[in-house]
C-alpha cells in the first residue's frame, strides 16, 4: 500500500504521478494499468489541489494506493468544502466542446473502470477511482 500527504501546490501533481508511478512498476502492474491510473492520479490531484483545497497550502491532499492482483484501488482526498458532480458541465455536449471544465473527469471515467466521489466525514471530497487488470 502507498499513502501521501501531499500539499495543496501544483507541484504536488508530479510527486503523486512518481510515487504512484514507483509504486505500479515495483508490484508489477503492466503499462496499460501504469498509463490510465497516471491519468487519473494527475486528473485528481490537480482538482484536489486546484478546485477542492483551492491551493491553500495549509490544507493536504492525501493519496492512498492498493493493489492487488485483480487491480488497484486509487483514493484521491481533498480538505476542501465538497464537491457536487452535477455542477460540472458536460464536456462532450456541443454548448461545451470549447471550455476547459469536465475534461479530466471525462478522462478519469474513460481510462478507470470505476469512478467515484464520496464526502468524507471530517470534510472534503474523495475521488475513488478502481482499475481492474
């Protein structure tokens, strides 16, 4: 298992990727699980980072790995306010196709075989996010 604690910069963004990147290479995972689970780390420590702990540097985001051999399990966590999935627009709806919003939740759900998003008890979201081998 892999845990961080990481802070809310963007820096925080390609320590996770290297760690988790470490992490998959050492237990064997193949490049097509390392590819998409690079993906989502990035994809939601940027948002941890960006959106839920608005760069406030007081604030962490934490980062748990599990694998096993049916796959990983990736838990992305925020200290932030929450989060509500309903408030992100459509990327692929035409009105949308030119803003930047909802892509990396796109991308997340297309590369991971299970995403999704949970309110912690002591405050901000958790993007958990499952891919199978």
């Amino acid at each position: 298992m892999l845990e961080l604690s990481l802070p809310s910069r963007i820096e925080s963004v390609e320590e996770a990727a290297q760690s988790v990147g470490d992490f998959l290479a050492a237990n064997g995972h193949g490049p097509e699980v390392a590819f998409a689970v690079d993906l989502a780390v990035r994809e939601s420590v940027a948002n941890a980072v960006k959106h839920g702990n608005k760069f406030d540097e007081t604030k962490q985001v934490l980062v748990s790995l599990a694998g096993d051999e049916a796959g990983i399990e990736l838990k992305v966590r925020d200290q932030g306010e929450g989060f509500d999935i309903g408030s992100v627009p459509d990327p692929t709806d035409p009105a949308n196709l030119l803003k930047a919003n909802g892509r990396g939740l796109l991308f997340m759900n297309n590369f991971m075989d299970e995403v999704r998003f949970e309110i912690h008890p002591d405050g901000g979201t958790v993007v958990v996010m499952v891919k199978r081998k």
